[in-house]
C-alpha cells in the first residue's frame, strides 16, 4: 500500500506530466480525502493543483483539503497558498473558509509572493467571485511599491478580468494600470488583449487615450485574434 506521501508524489507527478486518467484520478483522491490530516502543507498544496492542472474535480478531496488548508494557513511556502488558490478559480470550487484564511495570510506578507503568486490569488478570487476588498487594497498598495513593471502583461490582463468578475476594483489600481499599459502593449498575446478592454468596459472605466492605444496597436494584429477575441 503506497503512503500518504508516495500517493501525492503519484498524483502530482502525472499532473506534471500531464497525464489524465480518470479511474486512477478518483481513486487517488477518495484515498488521500481520509487522509489530509496527514499531508503536510505542501501536499495539500499540490493535490489541488494537481488536480486543477489535469482539470479534474472531486468535491470531496477537495473539502477535506480545504478544511485542513483553512486551520493551517500559517505553515504554507507563498507558492503553496497561490498554488492552493488557484487550483480552486480554475476547478470552480469555492470554500469560503479556506478563500478567507488565503486573503489572511497572503495580504499579511504580499512582499513575499512573486507577482504571479499575486496575480494566481486575484484570478482566482475573480473566478469565484469571492470579494474581499481588503486583500485587493493590499494587492494594490504592494503593486505600487514592487513598480507594475514587474508583473507581466499575462498578470496584468488576469487581474483586470477578475477585477470585472468582481465588478469591484481597489481605488486608483484602474487608472495606473491604462496609464501603464500601452506602453507595453506589444508584448500581450490576444487573448491578454481581449480580456483587458472587455474588463474595463465591465468596469465602465472610460479612458480614451488608452483606447485610442489600444486600437491603434491591435489594427495591425487583428489578423491574429480570434473570433472569441474580436467578439469580446
């Protein structure tokens, strides 16, 4: 019988790897479900973001990791409490509890977070729509410090889409971001591109000059976006 700990290293492996098999998946996850007490912080982690990666959800594991994830916050690495945070926008699971220990202890110590690490935990509060404006305020203000040159245009656009998901955005963000971005325009994929003015007009943010950027760049690149991206 494999342990707790061989059985997480298999799940995460495969998920690294990519490789999906639901019969093995929904047996691994009803074993480790008994036993998240004994997964140490970094286990939970990854069984979550194991199971986001290989995009297969089991309510049960899932609960039973949050429930040991929301008393155990504190003794998670920055990565495990993004990581954790993330696998739960992308498989559509939402925990309050375990949602609220995460804005907890990553708005305590932003400066520990990298900038994706920051942006994963904004994603996917949008992604749940779980509003908590503290944690964006703290978001925000540790944004201005770090400079938001340091977050790459895939951080930016994801955290403008939450923002829009959450039709909720911390004061003064907004603004420094259109004031930021078309300077760097060149370097969004579509898809960043789309998602970024279809939140500001969910945002009602009514900035022309960044408009007129935008549009300006994106004429000579039409030919690359998607019908979903031209529709957006």
């Amino acid at each position: 019988e494999f342990s707790t700990q061989e059985s997480c290293n298999v799940l995460y492996a495969l998920a690294l790897l990519r490789f999906r098999d639901e019969p093995f998946l929904a047996a691994a996850c009803a074993a480790l479900a008994g036993r998240a007490g004994a997964m140490n912080e970094q286990e939970l982690a990854n069984g979550a973001y194991a199971c986001a990666l290989l995009t297969f959800r089991d309510d049960t594991f899932l609960s039973a990791l949050c429930g040991q994830a929301q008393t155990r916050i504190e003794d998670f690495k920055a990565q495990g409490v993004s990581n954790l945070a993330y696998a739960l926008g992308v498989l559509g699971f939402r925990h309050d509890a375990a949602l609220g220990a995460v804005a907890g202890r990553a708005g305590g110590a932003l400066p520990k977070f990298s900038a994706q690490g920051i942006s994963n935990i904004v994603y996917a509060f949008g992604l749940l729509e779980y509003r908590r404006l503290p944690f964006l305020e703290a978001v925000a203000a540790e944004m201005k410090v770090r400079g938001l040159d340091k977050f790459d245009p895939q951080h930016l656009s994801n955290m403008l889409y939450a923002f829009a998901r959450l039709a909720l955005a911390p004061e003064g963000l907004v603004p420094a971001l259109c004031d930021h971005m078309p300077s760097r325009l060149e370097r969004f994929k579509p898809q960043e591109l789309s998602n970024s003015v279809y939140a500001l007009a969910h945002l009602r943010v009514d900035r022309g000059d960044f408009l007129a950027a935008f549009c300006g760049h994106v004429r000579a690149r039409l030919p690359a976006f998607s019908e979903q991206n031209l529709s957006n």
